[in-house]
C-alpha cells in the first residue's frame, strides 16, 4: 500500500507527458500539414495556437474545478477530451475541424499539470510535494524529448493520420486505467463535500491581479516562455532543416536536446535561487545566456552540427531559468491566494504559444518569396533566421522587465503576511 500513493501520482504523472507529447505533433509535421492542407506558416502557426486558446483562459477554473469534483473524473474527462480531439484533427478533411481538435486537445491538456498537483497534495506527506511537483515538470520535458523523436520515427513509416490515431487510442487506455485506479482520497478519509466559496475565490483573483509585480511577473514569464512555445514545440524542425541542413532525423534529435536541457536547468536554477535566496539574479543569467546562445544559432555562419547541437542543449538548459517566475507569484501574494497566483502566473507564460506563434508564422509568411515545391511553400534559412529574431528580442526585454520586478528573497514579503493575519483573523 505505501506504493500506492506514488502509482496514482504516476498515472497523474502519465497523462502530463501524454498532452505535452499532443502539444509538440504539430512541430513534428508541419511540413505535412501545410501539404495536406494546402496552408501557409501563418495558418498552420494558428492551428497549433488553438491548443493554447483552451489551455490558457483554463488556467484560471481548473483549480477550483480540481478541488469541486476531485481528480479522478477530471483527468479521466480532461484525458478523453485529448483523445476526442486527437481523433478531430488526425481523421477530418477540413481544417475547422482539425481546428477544433486541437482546441479540444487543449481544453483536456489544461487539467493535467494541476491533476498532479492535486493528488500530490491528497496522496503524499507535504515533504514531497516540490519533489513530486520538480519531477512531474523534468519528465514532461523528457516525454516531449521522447516524443519527438519517435513520432519523426513513426512518420517515417506510416502516414501522420494513422499516428494520431495511435496516440488517440493510446489516450482511451490512458483514461480506462485512471478511471479505474485512480481515487480520490484514501479509504480512512471521509468523503468531503467541497461547496466552493465563490466570495473567497473572487477575493483571492482580485488580490492577485491587482497586485502590479504579479503582471510584471507574468509577462516575464511569458517572454522567457518563447523559446519553448515558439521554437522548441513548432518551428524548430522546420529552422534546422532551412538554415542549418539538418536531415528531418538529425533535427528532431538535436531539438530533443534543447528538452533535455530543460528539464535539467529547471530544477538547477530552483535549487540555487531557493539556496542564494534571490529570484532575479538566476533568471537574470538564465535569459542572458539563452539570448546569447540563441543568437549564436540563429546570426553566426557555418557552424558545425555538433556545435548547434551544444548550444541547444545550453540553450534549454538556461531558459529552464523561467520556472522561478512560479516561485516569484507565490512570494508576491496573499497565503489565501497562492493556488489563485500560480494560477494567474500560468495563464501569463502560456499567452506566449497563444500570441508569438501566430506571430513568428506571420513573420514567415511575409519574408516569403513565394516558393512553392509539391504544393508546400518553401521558407528559406533567411526567413526564418528573420522570423525566430523575435526569441532573443523576447528575452532582452524580459531581462529588462525582471529589475522592475520586486525581490522577494525566497519568502513572504511583510505586507502579505499582514494580509494573511488579518484574513486568518477575520
């Protein structure tokens, strides 16, 4: 029995990285679908962002919605609206419908990272939940290192079509086994009928927002986000191929390098702000040397695969420096408020894949020469090294933004403290 706790958060675990490997699909075939649908960089740019036009205004319900109902018919709904979705966008004909897939693919996504959460907090001791929380992020980005690579594997044999169907029916057994292992409490603790305050919950969102450090955090957040949202998870393939001659193969590796980082630079940059009790300084170097690494990829000549290779992981692991933003919009809000500011930072970092990438595709789209090969626009190395500027842009400004933001020093600032008496007092 002491086992069970750790498979439910497994199973919790699971289906975070099944929806982190739907996000990345596009990014593996878009080449495929601007074939098959007849579209340009722009439009399919706007098909991957409707995953991010669910997941993002979701950000905000899902917490409450988690504690109303309870995690195990939440994330076996949230699953099976992955699963619809990925059914919509792998069989239909028409780019609406396939639309409308990934906007589902994405409401479903939206339950999973706080699915994990929530059964950390039910299942396992408080001292492991920053375990728990820091491991579910890591294998995350480990799946969608995995995941690239082995959907340009399975592409190389069957057609695209059939592969999301596969991971389709792979999210049907996904949902059976959580439905049917997954529980809500622990036998010894009765059944709690939440009833959801809505004063404290209108309360809690309007201490959030009106705190100024709490959007100055999530713009941070969100620009530091891009390198993830825009290049990892979309036009990454696309670039290496374009500008640095990669084989479909070799790019998909190399770009699994760039997770890999992450997943190390998360927790490396957690550990040493929470040790140096300072949050800017970490994030700080973290976005400098994406920027400068970024750069490097994008404006120095004739590099080496293996040294593009290097830089990507550098890359990855420095812009793993963005995790600490979630750390900053605890510190900066009421103890009340915490779910409600994690919450909000969220929502703030995913407007990043809602916003740039229909950006960087408009980008695109306009440095176009109008190429056109088997009925595929072709964008050159030049477009995309124009287009991808935006990322250390981005991140300069996020620099810039991070010495407006106030120093928490790793806890409480005075005046949330004195919040939270009066609250607790009341």
């Amino acid at each position: 029995m002491h086992l069970f706790p750790w498979l439910i958060c497994a199973l919790g675990a699971a289906f975070y990285i099944y929806e982190y490997v739907l996000r990345i699909t596009p990014g593996v075939i878009t080449h495929e679908l601007m074939a098959y649908f007849s579209i340009n960089a722009l439009v399919v740019s706007n098909l991957a962002a409707f995953y991010y036009y669910a997941y993002t205004p979701m950000q905000l319900p899902v917490g409450v919605l988690m504690d109303r109902f309870g995690p195990r018919r939440l994330l076996t709904f949230a699953c099976l609206c992955c699963v619809i979705g990925s059914y919509m966008f792998g069989a239909t004909t028409h780019l609406t419908v396939a639309s409308v897939g990934r906007f589902l693919i994405g409401l479903g996504s939206a339950f999973a990272f706080v699915g994990v959460l929530k059964l950390a907090t039910i299942w396992l001791p408080p001292n492991r939940f920053a375990l728990i929380s820091g491991l579910t992020s890591a294998l995350g980005a480990i799946g969608a290192a995995v995941g690239f690579v082995s959907i340009q594997h399975i592409i190389n044999h069957i057609n695209w079509h059939q592969m999301v169907m596969y991971t389709a029916f792979s999210g049907i057994i996904l949902a059976a086994v959580m439905f049917f292992v997954i529980k809500d409490r622990p036998s010894n603790i009765p059944v709690a009928h939440t009833q959801i305050d809505w004063a404290d919950v209108i309360q809690g969102f309007i201490a959030v927002i009106k705190n100024p450090f709490i959007w100055v955090n999530g713009m941070v957040g969100c620009l530091l986000y891009l390198p993830a949202s825009v290049f990892a998870e979309l036009w990454g393939k696309q670039y290496l191929q374009a500008a640095h001659g990669y084989t479909a193969n070799e790019a998909v590796v190399s770009l699994s390098l760039v997770f890999f980082g992450f997943a190390i630079g998360g927790p490396v940059f957690g550990f040493f702000s929470d040790y140096f009790k300072n949050r800017r300084y970490p994030m700080v170097i973290g976005a400098i040397v994406a920027a400068i690494t970024f750069s490097a990829i994008l404006y120095v000549p004739n590099l080496t695969h293996t040294v593009v290779n290097i830089l990507l992981f550098i890359f990855g692991i420095s812009y793993g420096a963005q995790i600490i933003v979630f750390a900053i919009g605890r510190e900066l809000s009421p103890v009340y408020a915490a779910a409600t500011a994690i919450a909000v930072t969220n929502m703030f970092v995913m407007l990043s894949g809602s916003i740039f990438e229909t950006m960087v595709g408009k980008f695109l789209t306009l440095g176009w020469d109008h190429t056109v090969k088997d009925g595929v626009p072709i964008y050159s190395g030049a477009d995309f090294t124009h287009a991808l500027t935006v990322i250390p842009i981005a991140l300069i400004a996020g620099i810039g933004l991070m010495f407006l933001l106030k120093e928490t020093h790793a806890k409480l600032n005075s005046e949330t403290v004195e919040q939270d008496k009066v609250i607790s007092s009341d």
